[in-house]
C-alpha cells in the first residue's frame, strides 16, 4: 500500500444534495437528511481510494527496471562529490550520473550531482527500488555514449551493501545516423556472418599482411575449404625416386620369364595396369603356383614391403610368395583385390624368385596376379604400415598412393594440380551423346541446355564423366524440373571401370530441380545422365551444376584451373633424405637439381677394360661433377644392378667413369673374346652377338663370321640376323637407365602453363603426374568410307595400331589446333592405346593445321607418385590483393624478358656428331665440318660434306632432334669421275644413312626438315 493507514470504506451513494446548499452549506440549527450525509461521505470514500491507487502506482512505476536517462556513466573510480568531468563530459548540479566502476562496488548506482555530496536518484535510492534491477540509457560520453546499460546483480539486494554490477546490453544507437566513436564487439578473422566490422576487424583485413595460411596437398583427389576467393601458392615439390626390386617382371605383362607349379599359365587382361596379367590354373586340388625364373635380393637387417593386385575363385585363399622370406595371403572373392605385407629382413642376404599361388581346392581354380611390386623402406616406414597381412582400400588409401606400381626406376615426372570448377559438369552441349544406345535426335539450345525427345522409355542424355571422391555429399541441380517419368542418374564407376559397390544412384528430379547424394566408398568417377524409366515425352535439361555439399548453389559454367609442370623429373636418393626441389621464386618456377638420370645407350663412348669370366666390364665416363658409388642402375629387362665384381653390378667413380659388369648371356661375347668399342656400343643399341645365324644363337669365341639380333628376341632363322655394323641400328628394348648424385647441384628455371585459384567454400582438387603437354600429333585416316583421322587407336583398317602416342595415356584431356582448343574431336575407350583414343570426322579435319594433344600418361611406366605439395594461400582481403599485384608484375616482366629474348635470340648452336662406318668429314679447308642444329621453329639443319663411305650410318641423331616419320633427302654428290644425285634417308630412331650416290663426296648443305 502507499499509505500506512487503511482508508475506512463508505459505499452508500447517498443522495446529491443541491447546489445551492452545496453553496451555502449547513446553518445552525440544520439537520441534513441522512442520504445528503451519505452522499458526502461516500464521495470523501471515492477521492480517498483513488487517491491511493494513484500513490500505489507511482511507488511501482519507481520499482521498474528502467529509469529516468543518465546524462553521462562513469569509466573509473571517481569521488562522489561535487562538480566534475566524467568520461569527457563536465557535469552540473542535478544531472543524473550512472557510477559504475567504484572501487567499493556497494558504492555503485544512480546519482544526482551536488555541490557538496552527491546523493542517490530518487528511483533507485531504496533497495526495493532495486529489487528487480534496473536499466539506464547513458546519453553523452567518450566511451559508452549513446548506449543502454543493465544492473547484472541476481537475488537480494541491499543498498550500501550490496556491490552493485553493470553490463551494456545494446550496441551505440545514434538516430538517424552513428555520431561519435561507436563500437560493437570485433569479429574473428575470417568471419563471413552477419557480425558488425568493427574497424579493427576492416584494419585486419585491409591494412595488415598476416602470415599466410598454409595449405599443403597430397596425391589424388581432396576437398579443400577457404574462406574467400584466393590464388594458391606453391611453394614446394620435392622429388622421389621409386625403384621396384623386382624390375619389369612384376608387372606381369606376359609369361616370358616365369614357370609353373602344379598349374598351367596364361596371359589375361590386365587387372590394374598395362596389357596384361598372368594367369594360374591349378592342375589339382593343391598348391599351385606360377613363379619368376630370376631371383631378387633380399638383404639383412634391411626394411621392404611389397604389394600385389590378385584376383581369384572365391572361397580359396591366394597371395604372393617370396620362398623362405615371406608370404602374404588372403580369400578370394572373385574381385580385383589390393594386398601387401611389411617385411623386416634379419636373417642373412637371401635370393629368391617371386610366385602368384593358390592354394587349390580342386583342380582348375584359378588366380591371376598383377603389378606386383617390392620396394626397399626405411624402418620408420616399416614401422607406419600394419604389422600384418593387408587390404587397401579408400581407408588406407595412402598406402596405395605412396608405393604405386611402377616398372623399374621410376622418378616424379611433370607433376600437375587440377582444381575444379564450382560446376562440375561440362557443357551438356559438348558431350559425345552416341555411347547411350537408343538415343534419338536432341535439340541444343545453348552449351547448358539441351531438349530430348523421347518415344520409347529408357533413353537418355548424357551430362559426361566426372572425377568424384568416395564418401562425399555433392548436389546437382537443374534450373527446372525434367517433368514427370524422368530422373537423374548417377552411374558410379571404380578405377578399374567396372561399377561400385554403390551402383547406380537415381535422383528424383522430376517435380524437384535439386537432389542431394552421397557417393560410394570405391568410385572413382561417375557418368551422369538424364532419361526416362517410365513413359515418354521431352524433357529440356537447362544449367545442370553439379557442387560438393548438401546446398546447391546458383549456376555457374564449369571453368576448371590446372597447373602443369611438363618436361620435369625430380628424383631423390633411396631413403628420401637428399632430393631435387620444384619451388618458385619472383614469379617463377625454378628446379634445384642434386640428381641426374640418363639413359645408357649406344650413343656413350664405351669400351671394354677389363674382362672376368661370364662377363664382360664395360666403361664409359659420363662426365664431372658426380657423387662416387651414388649410382642406381636398371638394365634393360628393369633388374636392378647390384655391387661390382659379378654378373649385373655396377659402380661410378668420382672421375665419372661408369662401369658395367655385362653377362655373356645378354652380350654374346665369348668369354675368349673382347668386344670393340663399336661393338660395346652396338650391344646397349639393343642388339646381340652370335657366331651363327641359325635358330641356335651361339657366343661369339673370336673367329668366325658375326652376326647380331635383337636383345629379347628369338631368332628363328638367318632373317632375324645382320651381319652389318649395327651400332646405329633402333634399340628394341628399353636402355640401361642410370641415375647419380651431382657433387654440385644446379638451378634452372622451368617451363610451366597454367595457375590456380581456389573459389570460396569447398575445391575438389587433383593431384597427380605424368601429365604430357601439347605433344605433337600425325593424325592417320582410318581406312573407314567416309573416312576418319584418329590417334592413339589400336586398331583401324586392316587390324593396325595408327598415330601412337609417346605414351600408353590415361586419360586424353585437351586436344588442340594450331594451339588452340577443337573440340571437334571424340574421346571415347574403343582400342585405345592405353584408356582413350581420339578421332574426327574428315570434314572437320584439317591437314593443314598442326595438331597437339594434352593427356595423362599411363603412371607406372614413366613416374612415381608426388608424395606432398607445399603451398599457402593468403589469409585476408589485403595479402590476396597484394599477392595478385606481386604477380602482375612479375607476368609483366616475364612477358618483357621473352619478348626481348626472342627479338634477340641467336640461332641454336650447331653440333658435330661422331661420324660412323668409315664416314669422314671432307675437306676442311673447303667445307664446313657435318653439323646439325635444331631452330627455335623446330626445323632441323644441316650443313657440311662428307665423304670415304658407304651404303651405310653416316651418324645418329639424338632423341631430340629425330623426326616423328621416315625422311627422304636428295643430296648432290661426286663418285671420284663425275657429279650425280644422292639419297640421305633419315629414319625415327635418328640414324641418317647413305642409301645412293657418289661416295667420295656428298654436301649436305641446305637439308631444313620441320619436326
């Protein structure tokens, strides 16, 4: 209640009594009826209680949480007395002052100013008028002006006692626009809410260089996020060389070189790579096995693992088999699988072969096995892979991806990194429609839209093939609905083409133009399409995207960024401890070389120092600046060569003679025979000495005609055989291969095409090798009426392979004319060489125009795998735009170096080659030594005259500068009477040879052949 006295209650209304007594009022002597008496008191009742309802709302109105404004609120200890400035402002007598930041908390609140001491506001001067706390608007002030304020403090409070609390509870508010130096709370780095920026958040975004963020990648495909648009900077690749101990066997390509057990072989299709697998049945219900004829080393206290790819009649148990050192097994299910087995070697130096076993149930059960590698590892390796017997699969996929498959030595060839696009898909439009069967005429309507009629149910539209990550959210999306009958479908596919686990997925997309879908946990890629299961009609597939994550964003054409490193091998010695690094600087991209490889053929100057018993030591010096007995060398079958001294060992020495110590198995040489320097070199051309021509090869014991044939080959009569010098002639089999430490390490800038830059959110990214860039194409017409030209195609007219490529390919990704893209051609998977081969319509063709190809080599044969990528990008708005200004003028003055450079570039230097056969140089004194050069146009030069020879190699060229075709050049010549025509041919293997004419001399000034 308001007052301390209960009001007395008078209901009776009474009666109003007239004006004129109400005038006048009472005389003496008057007695006023009884309802004027009522009246009156009930009127006195009426005033009194609303009087007192009135007081009682005055004392809640002064108990509310929110009071009166203040003009100003404190920020430190002050002295409650008074005039003063406070917070920047100077108070007069009666403004009202928030304190809050007293020493003694009990003396915080709301005060009114004084001259002598202050004293509490009249609203918050009891502790009820606290009870249930109070808000305050501070008007003025440095800090805090403008903003609302709250006293925080929770149960009883008792004023003088209790330490009085305040919190801001809303942001500055100045209406209608911010006055003075408003804040709000700073956001983190990088936040991409709604939060307020304040101006330390835009100071730290545009006016601060903060670290960059790394960002580091490894092999194959990953997702990764960034919080805006960002170039990436590559920083790092460092190199690795991967040599397989078990060469070119392991890759069991066919069944030369292996035995059986209890079982017959055969070579089947390939199960991972190349051309092909071996196969064992077994012959009864036990062991069976095929197994390698050579033996491998197996060295003490010494660290391995080994992996193979199998497959194999369910229900029996399978694996590889090192006899006596280990066995690694596991049931077959009748799919590819991945297994390996760590194996620490400690008993003492073993050689043994390798087997594909089963362990048969019944006779004619089968196993094949493929790409079985064995590769030598440090402990910390070993002690990283699983202590048993392993599967890989997407959850160990790191195993797989750091000891790949590759054929001998292997180093990291021309790297690359692929971001895709935020779509996904092609153009709809550009996508090779034939592959889907019952397909009936389309209407394009743009590259990202596209009509298809259909009259009968299951026909489709194809949206291409995309690379997808196992287990990954992605959302496709469509700018309308297809309509009803028709879907999406999402065809899963493994590495090994065949379909995932997960199948087909069909996305209702009929009413609905999203649809979200988790992919499987073995695909490797996916053919997405359009179709109807169930009735017929057209449908119009307009702006398909294809996004990572469950929210489908707004369209965008697919514009993939790539980064090619053509043209680079970056090595490492065996342990990975020294190794050759890709890194940029200024803008470009440079290579610090410690590791050299080669390859050892017949072009080296060989010789025979020494000879042993079985085999020959043979020499050649390779140069300076070489690390002693840092050698690595593979023989020509991918054998590994061990310690000098025996058959297949090697050393180099610090003078940089390399020796060999060759088998008279491989060579031919008898052991009573010691080979010519040209015969040395003949024999790493490929080729071997026999002293018959018959189907029985012999070695050659020093007397006796010579003969040769291939290295590998099987002479069946004297046509397998020359009994001319042979050291020009092409190698069948790959060379020797060496690689070495330089003792000085070299630093050169490297040739690149491309950048990336990741968009913001989510970035597929690839990571990989083996990517050739702009190889140059000869296109051949298929025999077909009407014709086609094709390339990489295993088959045309007449059952031929036609315009191979260097490589087997992986995956053919760009194909251009006169450097720019066609995409005019198909890429499909009909006998390809390797996973694709191209081809074009003749009326598209252009025979005219120069022709390049982009594509993916097959990896095991020319690469080990990149292991990491080191790389940042920037981390707020201001280092992305000064990283984008660093570029630009680091492009501008790349682009003004080449063009100065190519204004002043001088000729390419001619070079003398080692005249072979009798060939000499004629006349120095009239003519210019025989010379060649290659112009920075690619066309090849000839100058100089020759003379003395035969029919015979007048020199090879090297790989460099050797044509793609067989070349006829006419030449003027002079037989010692009189002048007569020449014919030079020049062949793709690089031999330039004499086929007619005078022999006493012969020009060849002015030969110019284009490559």
């Amino acid at each position: 209640m308001a007052f301390n006295k209960e009001l007395p209650e008078w209901k009776a209304a009474g009666i109003e009594p007239p004006l004129t007594k109400r005038n006048e009022g009472w005389k003496p002597g008057e007695k006023p009826p009884a309802d004027w008496l009522n009246w009156t008191q009930n009127r006195t009742y009426e005033a009194l209680k609303e009087l007192q309802e009135k007081a009682a709302e005055i004392t809640s109105i002064q108990s509310l949480s929110v009071k009166s404004d203040v003009r100003v609120g404190t920020t430190e200890n002050i002295t409650l007395s008074g005039t003063q400035t406070i917070n920047g402002v100077a108070v007069i007598a009666e403004d009202r002052i928030l304190v809050k930041n007293q020493s003694t908390g009990s003396q915080n609140g709301i005060y009114v100013v004084k001259a002598g001491a202050w004293a509490r506001a009249a609203d918050t001067d009891t502790s009820a008028k606290l009870a249930n706390g109070i808000e305050v608007f501070v008007r003025e002030g440095t800090v805090g002006r403008q903003t609302l304020w709250r006293m925080t403090n929770t149960g009883t409070v008792i004023l003088g006692s209790t330490a009085l609390t305040f919190q801001q509870t809303e942001a500055s508010l100045v209406s209608p626009a911010f006055m003075g130096v408003p804040t709000a709370p700073t956001a983190t780095v990088a936040s991409n809410n709604t939060q307020i920026a304040t101006t330390a958040y835009v100071d730290s975004v545009v006016s601060t260089s903060p670290t960059a963020t790394p960002l580091n990648l490894g092999y194959g495909h990953q997702i990764v996020t960034v919080p805006r648009n960002t170039p990436y900077n590559l920083l790092n690749i460092t190199g690795r060389t991967l040599i397989n101990l078990l060469g070119r066997n392991g890759g069991c390509e066919d069944t030369s070189g292996f035995t059986t057990f209890q079982a017959t072989m055969a070579k089947v299709a390939p199960l991972t790579n190349g051309v092909g697998a071996i196969e064992v049945t077994s012959t009864t219900a036990s062991f069976a096995s095929v197994s390698s004829t050579a033996t491998y080393a197996f060295k003490q206290g010494k660290y391995y693992v080994s992996i193979a790819a199998i497959k194999g009649t369910s229900g029996i148990m399978g694996g590889i088999d090192f006899p006596g050192v280990a066995t690694y097994e596991v049931p077959m299910n009748g799919q590819i699988q991945l297994i390996g087995r760590r194996i620490n070697h400690t008993i003492s130096d073993t050689n043994v072969t390798f087997a594909v076993f089963a362990r048969a149930t019944a006779v004619g059960l089968k196993i094949a096995g493929d790409d079985v590698r064995l590769y030598e590892i440090t402990q910390a390796e070993y002690n990283a892979l699983p202590p048993a017997t392993f599967s890989l699969d997407s959850s160990n996929k790191w195993i797989a991806d750091k000891y790949a498959y590759v054929d001998d030595m292997k180093t990291i060839r021309n790297p690359y990194l692929i971001k895709s696009g935020e779509n996904l898909l092609p153009p709809i439009a550009e996508v090779n429609q034939t592959s889907l069967g019952a397909l009936v005429p389309i209407a394009v309507n743009a590259p990202y839209s596209v009509s298809l009629t259909t009259t009968a149910t299951n026909q489709f539209l194809a949206n291409g093939r995309v690379n997808l990550l196992p287990n990954t959210q992605y959302t496709l999306s469509l700018e309308s609905p297809l309509g009803a009958g028709f879907k999406g479908f999402i065809n899963q596919t493994k590495v090994d083409g065949t379909a995932s686990a997960g199948g087909q997925l069909i996305l209702e997309l009929s009413t609905s133009k999203t649809a979200t879908f988790v992919t499987s946990s073995d695909i490797s890629y996916a053919l997405v399409f359009y179709g109807n299961s169930t009735g017929t009609g057209t449908f119009t597939v307009t702006n398909p995207m294809l996004n990572l994550g469950t929210t489908a964003l707004p369209f965008k054409p697919n514009a993939d960024d790539y980064l090619f490193f053509p043209n680079v091998q970056l090595a490492s010695n065996m342990d990975n401890t020294i190794y050759d690094t890709l890194y940029k600087r200024d803008g470009k991209y440079w290579k610090l070389s410690r590791f050299k490889t080669m390859d050892l053929d017949g072009s080296l100057p060989w010789s025979n120092p020494n000879n042993a018993t079985g085999y020959k030591r043979v020499a050649a010096n390779i140069g300076t600046s070489v690390i002693a007995s840092s050698q690595k060398v593979t023989k020509y079958d991918g054998k590994v060569l061990g310690a000098i001294g025996a058959i297949d060992g090697a050393v180099l020495n610090a003078d940089g003679n390399l020796y060999l110590d060759v088998a008279m198995t491989d060579s031919g040489w008898g052991d009573s025979y010691n080979p010519t320097n040209v015969e040395v070199q003949a024999y790493f051309y490929g080729w071997k000495m026999s002293s018959t021509n018959t189907s029985s090869p012999a070695p050659y014991m020093g007397s006796g005609n010579k003969y040769w044939y291939s290295i590998g080959s099987v002479p069946l009569d004297s046509q397998w055989y020359t009994s001319a010098n042979v050291t020009p002639i092409t190698q069948i089999l790959k060379p020797y291969k060496l690689q070495y430490q330089l003792a000085n390490p070299t630093v050169e800038e490297i040739a690149v095409e491309g950048d990336i830059t990741l968009h913001e959110g989510l970035n597929q990214v690839d990571v990989g090798n083996g990517m050739i860039v702009r190889e140059r194409l000869n296109p051949q017409s298929d025999g077909a009426s009407p014709p086609n030209y094709t390339f990489a195609n295993m088959q045309v007219t007449g059952n031929v392979p036609a315009a191979l490529l260097k490589y087997r390919n992986n995956g053919i990704l760009a194909i251009y004319k006169n450097g720019l893209l066609d995409k005019e051609w198909h890429i499909d998977t009909a006998v390809p060489q390797g996973k694709n081969r191209a081809w074009i319509e003749a009326t598209n063709y252009d025979q005219s125009a120069a022709y390049t190809v982009t594509y993916i080599a097959e990896q095991y044969s020319l690469t080990s795998n990149v292991q990491s990528i080191q790389g940042e990008y920037p981390s707020n708005l201001k280092t992305v735009v000064d990283t984008l200004a660093t570029n630009q003028a680091d492009v501008v003055t790349r682009v003004g170096v080449l063009e100065n450079t190519q204004a002043q570039k001088a000729q390419s230097q001619w070079i003398e080659p080692t005249l072979l056969n009798g060939w000499v140089n004629f006349d120095r004194t009239q003519w210019e030594a025989v010379s060649y050069r290659l112009t920075d146009t690619n066309v090849l030069e000839f100058k100089g005259g020759l003379g003395s020879g035969s029919n015979t190699a007048i020199f090879v060229l090297p790989p460099k500068y050797r044509p793609t075709k067989e070349r006829t050049i006419i030449v003027s010549s002079h037989n010692g009477i009189s002048d007569m025509m020449g014919r030079i041919d020049i062949y793709s293997n690089g031999e330039v040879k004499y086929i007619a004419g005078g022999y006493t001399f012969a020009s060849l000034e002015s030969i110019r052949i284009p490559l």
